[in-house]
C-alpha cells in the first residue's frame, strides 16, 4: 500500500521533474524513516520516473550519492541526491529527489530548489 501512495503522489507531481521550483505543501503526519528507507524510497521513485519515461532508462542502474535532512521553508525532510555521468547534458546530471520525514515523495528536480 506503501508503494501505491508513493506512486499516486509521484504522478500527481511529474510537472516537478521539468525542473520547477520545490513549491509544495508539508502538512504529512509521518512515523519518520531512516537514512536507509529513505535512500530505498528515492531509489523506487526515480526507477518509477524513468519507466514513465520522465527519465533516462540510464537512471535505473544510479545509486544515491548522498542522503540527508534538510529544512524546506522550515520544515525538516529528506534530500536524496542521485549523479549520472551518462547524461549528455552537465546541468541534468544530478537528480534531487525530496522526501517528507516519513519517506513520502515531495518532488524531484534538477535543480535542487
């Protein structure tokens, strides 16, 4: 069930990947994951974006390169960060996948914002 809610909110934010700003709302009740669910739970979003084709197939063999807790506005969540050297493109190279606390999807970009 996990699994659907993350993929039913990984598609009602796809305009996310185009690169807009991390604008979003924080109001999650959460039990908080670790750096390892969170790591796993980015993992999936970004295999998820690229079958959707929202992402180079090449993204599906990326391991994250880091994984820490930001504050956003305030609000504390998981910054997944994932770098692939086979993106022609310098400025598209590193996704940054947003998580809540609980290790629910907020947003990916290229931007980091």
């Amino acid at each position: 069930m996990r699994l659907t809610t993350l993929l039913f909110g990984f598609i009602l934010s796809l305009s996310a990947i185009a690169g807009s700003d991390h604008n979003h709302d924080h109001s999650h009740s959460y039990d908080p994951v670790n750096q390892d669910k969170a790591k796993s739970n980015a993992t999936e979003i970004v295999a998820a974006l690229a079958k959707r084709n929202k992402l180079d197939k090449s993204w599906t063999s990326v391991n994250a390169a880091s994984v820490e807790k930001i504050t956003v506005q305030g609000n504390p969540e998981w910054l997944v960060v994932f770098v692939n050297k086979d993106i022609a493109d310098d400025k598209k190279q590193k996704l940054y996948v947003f998580l809540t606390l609980g290790g629910d999807y907020i947003a990916a970009n290229f931007t980091g914002k």
